[in-house]
C-alpha cells in the first residue's frame, strides 16, 4: 500500500487507510453511535501498524457499546500547557503566603519587567535554558543580584509547572550560567553617559517618531527619577496646571512621598499624551493606560540608538555630575531632587524643607542644558 493513490481503502468493520493528495496515510475508523456517524483518527500509518490499528478500532468499539463517547473521553484527558506567564502567577499566589520577606512584591515585579515580555506567551513545557539565557542576557552583568534572583525565580516557576503536570520534568537550568559571562563580587555601579553627550541624545529621541517608549525615556531624564517610577505613573499623580508630580511614598525607594517639580519639556510631553490618554486615572505611559511598560521598554531605546553601555538609572548619575561640575546648586538640593534619603538621622531629623522652589529652578536648569529652548 505504499505506493496507493490518494482515497480511503477499506479494512472491515470501519476500519480505512485514508490516504491523502500529499502521499501521507492514516488509519481511520468510522462508526456510529447515538445516530451519528463519526471518523475517529487512529494515528499515521508510518507509526500505527495494520494489527496496531485493528486494536485500537476494537478498543474503541468496546467503548461505544459501554456507552463510552470516545471522542469526549479524549477531551477529558487532554492536558492543557498554560503559557509561563500564567503558571509564574499562579506559582506566585501559591507560594507568597508563606514567604517572611514582606518585599515578595518584587518577585512578581521582576518577572512582569524583565521575563514576562520575552517568554512570557511561550508554553511553560516548552521554555528551555536557552530562553532562560536569553532572559538574563541584557541584565546578568548589569544588574547581577537582580539577574541571579530572577534566574531562581524562574527555576521555581518550572518546577512548580512540574508539580502541577504541565512539564515533563523539574527545572534543568544548570547549564543557563554556562552560557552567561562571569559575574564578579566587585560593586557595579550603574554605568551613565557623560552628561555632555546627553544633549545630543535627547534631540535624536525629540526629532524620531513619538513613541511611548521615547516620551518615557525623556520624561525620566528630563526628571531625574527612576525609571519605575515613571513606568507606573498616573494621571491622578499629576497636576498639569502646577507642573507638580506627587508620587506616593509606597512607589519611592525610601518610602516617603516625593513632590517632583516639572519643567516645560516634562509638562509638554505630558499635555501632549493627556490626549491621547484611554482614562483620567490610567497610567501615563501605557499603550491601553492598564499595563506599565517593561524596563526593557527604555533600554531599548539605548540599544537602537548604538548606545550599548549606558544604562537609564545611570542617567541619574550624569544628573549628579553636572549639578555639581556646572551649576552653583548646593548637593543637598540635588541629592532632594533625586528623593536621596540622608544617611546622617540627626540630620535628617532637623531638616525639614525639601527645597522645593530651588529644586525647581535647579530641573527647570537641567532642562535648558538637556535641549536648549531657541527661542532664548
């Protein structure tokens, strides 16, 4: 029967090789049950023999006389792979609970900005070590203990996927490091562009398309902040008529509320996506105001422009500098400006003012140097 024309030859009892245009043959048993005549695919005939088949027909007979829908049976015991986004976030809801550590916030905020937007879509059965190598690639040197983190964090995740029948096997993740450089015990600190090189930076992302991944990565230079804290802004945060953002303690670093004055590029980047926007209280920098960007987001926006060794905290850091190398500001308005928690209680027990009006002069400075206004 190998060389059979493409149709259906039959066995007995239901039983055909139905041969197809492409030269490809199956078994396949037609029947009837409750008034209904059904095909019931027995596999291909390179792997299913001629007795094989015979079997599996009679078997299937059996269990349309016990009343057996085959078909529906089939369906039962079919297992459905969630994606490994899913199964890290139920892995999360499972695990959480019995964790000491109250910041267990931060493994599920690591996963949304650095794994869910590579693999996150991809099968948990299927995500192997070489997506895991491709996941710490962009952060294993910059940020080392988050990378290491996230490598155990996604270990769990595959484990637990394990535990729940949705991979074959537990984890195999010891070959990840192999493919990662090593990494020191030296601190590294954030690497920053010269601050006289980010002028040009900043007109390359002003005169490109709008995007919201440019707008994000301007208001945050334009700022000084965090890139999380621009990531998860809000519009209720942000008083355009004032220029004043707010951003509540429990989304700052030292956990203390921090009023950001703005400048006029900052606000008119603003204006100009309070357009655009989908709610008054989604998030600014979103493209459906629900979902935060990625950290990636912003980097990339680096990457794409040939800028391989800075980083976007490290724009922090040229803000440093050129306050201190080419303005008359005091430190301690800078180090306010970039919400600095001071490392002296005494004294930060007596200081109370935030400077805010010399701050706002000090951002509104930092502006001018970053994109020059042409009308002065």
């Amino acid at each position: 029967m190998k060389n059979a024309k493409p149709g259906r030859y039959v066995d007995g009892r239901g039983l055909c090789l139905f041969v197809k245009e492409s030269g490809s043959r199956s078994w396949v048993l037609r029947m009837q049950h409750n008034g209904r005549r059904r095909d019931y695919g027995l596999g291909s005939a390179l792997d299913v023999t001629l007795t094989e088949a015979r079997d599996a027909a009679a078997a299937l007979r059996r269990q349309v006389r016990a009343g057996i829908d085959p078909v529906a049976e089939r369906r039962k015991s079919r297992k459905v792979v969630p994606s490994f986004e899913t199964a890290a976030r139920e892995c999360y809801e499972a695990l959480k609970d019995g964790w000491k550590n109250q910041n267990y916030r931060n493994w599920i905020a690591s996963m949304e900005n650095h794994v869910f937007p590579l693999i996150g879509r991809k099968a948990v059965d299927q995500v192997d070590s070489t997506h895991v190598v491709e996941v710490l690639t962009p952060i294993w040197l910059e940020i080392p203990d988050t990378a290491r983190k996230i490598l155990q964090r996604i270990g769990a995740v595959l484990d637990f996927a394990h535990i729940k029948g949705w991979r074959e096997e537990e984890a195999a993740l010891r070959s990840v490091r192999k493919g990662l450089p090593r990494q020191t015990d030296k601190v590294e600190h954030f690497k920053a562009m010269p601050y006289a090189e980010i002028p040009a930076f900043m007109k390359e992302l002003a005169t490109a398309s709008p995007t919201t991944g440019r707008d994000a990565l301007r208001f945050t230079i334009y700022n000084a902040v965090r890139s999380s804290e621009t990531r998860k802004a809000v519009w209720t945060e942000i008083d355009l008529e004032k220029a004043v953002w707010t951003i509540p303690g429990e989304r700052m670093k030292a956990k203390e509320t921090h009023v950001v004055p703005l400048p006029k590029a900052a606000v008119s980047i603003l204006r100009r996506r309070w357009k655009m926007r989908t709610s008054d209280d989604g998030l600014v920098f979103s493209n459906n105001g629900e979902k935060p960007i990625s950290d990636m987001t912003m980097t990339k926006m680096l990457r794409d422009a040939g800028i391989k060794g800075a980083t976007v905290h490290g724009f922090r850091s040229a803000f440093t500098d050129w306050a201190a190398e080419k303005t008359d500001f005091p430190k301690e308005v800078a180090d306010k400006a970039l919400a600095h928690k001071l490392s002296n209680q005494v004294e930060a027990a007596y200081r109370r003012t935030d400077f805010f009006d010399k701050r706002r002069d000090l951002m509104a400075a930092w502006a001018e140097f970053l994109a020059p206004d042409p009308a002065r």
